[in-house]
C-alpha cells in the first residue's frame, strides 16, 4: 500500500473524511477514510499542486473537501472551476487553480 500524504495541504482531505462520517451516520468511517486517503494520494502522486504556492494549493484541497462531499462532485468542481474567472477571490493565480481543478476532474474520474 503506498503512503497517503498527511502533511498540509493534504491533511485537511483525511480531516473531511472524519467529518463526514461523523456528520453522515449512513457514511461507512473506514470507506470514507479510504476514499479521502486516494484522493490525497492521487493529487500528490500526480504532482497536481506543485506549481501552486502554498495558499492557493490549500486553497484548491479545502474547495476539493466541499464539492467532494456534495451530492454531485464533477458538478460542483466544473461549477468552482468556471466561477474562478469571475471571482478569483484571494488567490494568487487563479487561472493555475483552475487548470488544477480541471485536471482533478480527470484524475478523480468526474
């Protein structure tokens, strides 16, 4: 089994994995860990964050956390992705966030 990253920005997918199996009694706290544990592990393997600096990497883990968890999260992440052209908010390179967003789609398989 290969290591799940649980340094920043990673650990906050494996703290949402506990949140909704404590928030959801009908959610299965070991699958949602290894649900979670995949997803910190696929962003890190595939290098997704590392042209980011470190807050707008942490800015894309806590919009993956939210749309994760919603009832359709290819939608919600297609929706985030778009919204960025028009609201960057705080982000330093909102365009790079978007294209990382994008590539989550295809690697989460959304």
């Amino acid at each position: 089994m290969r290591p799940v990253p649980t340094h920043p920005p990673y650990d906050q997918l494996l703290t949402t994995a506990e949140w909704v199996a404590d928030a959801r009694p009908e959610v299965d706290r070991e699958m949602a860990r290894e649900v979670f544990a995949e997803a910190a592990t696929l962003l890190h393997d595939g290098l997704v964050l590392d042209d980011l600096d470190d807050h707008d990497a942490c800015a894309v883990v806590t919009g993956l956390c939210l749309d994760l968890v919603s009832p359709d999260p290819g939608a919600a992440i297609r929706e985030r992705a778009g919204a960025l052209a028009d609201d960057p908010g705080d982000l330093h390179d909102a365009a790079s966030v978007a294209r990382c967003y994008e590539i989550c789609l295809r690697l989460f398989q959304l």
